[in-house]
C-alpha cells in the first residue's frame, strides 16, 4: 500500500501557483481599475537647502549624502516633516476604490464633510514595480478622472484637480489567494489641503498661477481677515478710553475750580464783579487706564518739539515732547514743566508704526553680533530657545 500526499492549498514558497494568481489579480486592475496620478515622497528637504524651514540645528540637522530619504525626521524635536520634496516624475499606477457621495454632516456644531476618508485598493507587485517601492504615508495620489472641469469661477484657466495624501498602508483582505500570499494593499487616504507639506505639489498660495493659488482657500480667508481687521480698527481706531469729548475742569486741592487769578485780590472784592478766567487743568484724566494720547485737553493747542521753548512761555501751556517714547505731554505751571500724560493710546493692530518701546522691541527687523554671530533681534521664541551646538 502506498500512502497519498497530504494536501494543503497553503505554499510556504511563492511558486507559480503564486505567479498565476498575482497574474490573473493584475489583469483585473489593467481592464477594471482607473488611472491614478502618483507623487513619490523622497524625504524632507535637507536644512542647507532654500526650500527649508529654517537654520540647521541639532534638532533639524543637514543630512549628507544616503542618509537622507523617505524615512528621515526633518524635526527630531516635533517630530515632523514639515518641508516635503517629491519626486519630479508623476507616476501613473492603477487602482480601484469605492465612489461615494460626499455629504457634509450637519448633525453637530458647524459642518463637517462626512466621508473625506477613502479606501483604495492598488496591486503590490504592480505599483512596487513602477514606483520603486512600496506606498507610504506621505505619498500623493491624484485622481484625474475627478477633476473638475467646469468652475464657477470661468476666469480660472485649468480644471481644479483631487489630490489625496496617503495615511497608512496595510494589506487588503480581498487580496490573500488560496496559497494565503498577499496580493493587494489598502490605501487609507484624506483629502489633501493646502499646506507647507504639499508646497511641492501643488505651489504657494501666494503665488499668481499656482494651483494652490486656484484650489487653495487661502487667499480668500486672508481677504476675510483683512476686511475684519480694517472693521475693528474702524470701530476702535486706538487702544484704552477715549475721554476728548468730556471736558475737563481744572480743581484745586480742596476740590474748586481753579482760575489764573485765584491768588488776586480782586477775585475776593465786594464792591465789583469778577469775570475768572478758568484755568488751564493740570491733569487730563481721571484715572482711566491707558487713556493718554499726547493731546491737551479740553482742546488747548500745545505745541510740540525735541525740546522745551525758552520764550513766550507763559502759566498753563502745553507742550509735547516728540523725543520721549512714547511721546510725552507736558503744561508749564509758572515755575517748571509738569508731566500730564504719556501718549499710550496706539493702534490695536501689530504693526511697524505702533510708537512705544514694547512694540518698537517686538517689531525690531534689525540685526546683532552676539559671540560672533549675526542673529536677528526679533525672532520667535522656538528660533530662541533652540539647543545649539557647542562647537
């Protein structure tokens, strides 16, 4: 008697029962998959370069020669790579993918777009062989036969395109055959935005014929924030209370109203009247926070210089020192000049014209030499803090 092999539809080696599958599989995707547009992701620009997010560093070193490539950290500290390189050949592969409806959920707070996630399935040999390797997180896929072609804006002159980063990279289910190999992968993919990543895809924003500067809502929300900004500064031109449309009278320690001539006799005489000149107030507020804005008040002219007049100066005039920072509003009280207020009250919005030593310090664009080395005065406070080598 002779014993009969034992079957098993299981191969422990890829054999050609493994061959005629992945054969048979591929030839599904040439007659029912679509054409799909690839973007290779080589890695994050090196720090050297001009298309970088900044200086080299510890945590953002200048990777030399092979060392650099898809699976390099641009930032050891965020762990991030925020300026991707992609390849400059578009590859074009074959997939098949469920098409679904995008519906926009508004069941919660606000709108949120439903079913931005999407599946696709590609063939492992296939797109192993015309890309170079297998897909990975951070490779782009452009789906042409999604373009849009007719725009409600008809002044742009291409047809908006779909773009889909890739998110992880498993094997389909569908795609084990009877000999239990793998022949397919699953694709998890979100829809693209504009972002420093994809700035080599898709360009800048700010930039006139790009296809971010088309696709990219950008432009239009830096518009929305511009026209916001003007409104506010309409409404509120300046910081702090605005107090010039009260008067201001002018008292003295007891609480009266002070005039020029409260010193001369005949402001007490019974025999006439007395026409009191009221006189000019030593102070120009009542205490309101960040309510000084250089001007005298009462709408007393005050003039304005480097320096104090030595003549014509007479008891109660203003005067505005334009070399103090902020400027400061002076009155002459006979004697000396008195301070009344700095001029505080200054535009809300961050800007080079905002006239005190705060803002002239965070605004500084100028340089400095500091242990040899040429460091921009204002920088943000991730440039400052950076651990730097000590050599």
């Amino acid at each position: 008697m002779y014993d009969m092999p034992r079957l098993s539809i299981f191969k422990p080696e890829k054999g050609n029962d493994y061959k005629f599958f992945d054969r048979n599989i591929k030839e599904m995707f040439t007659v029912g998959g679509t054409d799909l547009h690839f973007h290779k992701y080589l890695g994050p620009y090196n720090q050297g370069e001009t298309n970088k997010d900044g200086a080299a560093s510890p945590t953002q070193p200048n990777y030399s020669g092979d060392s650099l490539n898809e699976r390099t950290i641009q930032d050891l500290l965020f762990l991030e790579n925020r300026d991707r390189k992609y390849a400059d050949d578009v590859y074009v592969v074959r997939g098949i993918y469920n098409v679904q409806d995008a519906d926009f959920n508004l069941s919660q707070f606000g709108m949120f777009l439903q079913n931005d996630t999407l599946f696709l399935t590609v063939h492992l040999n296939d797109i192993v062989e015309r890309i170079g390797r297998k897909p990975m997180a951070g490779d782009v896929i452009e789906f042409p036969h999604m373009k849009e072609d007719y725009s409600l804006d008809e002044s742009i002159p291409i047809a908006l395109k779909r773009y889909y980063v890739v998110e992880d990279v498993n094997r389909a289910a569908e795609g084990f055959s009877q000999t239990w190999w793998p022949h397919l992968l699953r694709l998890k993919m979100k829809t693209l935005v504009d972002s420093q990543e994809f700035k080599d895809i898709i360009g800048d924003a700010t930039t006139a014929g790009s296809v971010a500067s088309y696709m990219s809502t950008y432009n239009r929300e830096k518009t929305i924030n511009d026209q916001i900004v003007a409104q506010a500064e309409a409404d509120a031109p300046k910081s702090g209370f605005n107090y010039k449309q009260y008067y201001v009278a002018p008292i003295d320690e007891r609480g009266n109203i002070r005039t020029d001539n409260v010193n001369d006799t005949d402001r007490v005489s019974s025999d006439k009247s007395v026409n009191a000149v009221i006189d000019t107030p030593a102070s120009s507020h009542y205490g309101f926070y960040l309510d000084g804005d250089g001007v005298a008040p009462n709408g007393n002219p005050a003039g304005f210089g480097i320096s104090f007049p030595t003549s014509n100066v007479d008891k109660g005039d203003y005067f505005l020192r334009t070399d103090y920072l902020p400027n400061r509003l002076f009155r002459f009280d006979g004697t000396r000049w008195v301070k009344i207020e700095d001029s505080v009250r200054i535009t809300t919005t961050n800007n080079d014209s905002r006239a005190n030593y705060k803002t002239s310090f965070v605004n500084n664009a100028t340089t400095d030499t500091i242990n040899g080395l040429t460091v921009n005065q204002r920088q943000a406070l991730t440039e400052a803090l950076k651990p730097k080598a000590d050599n």
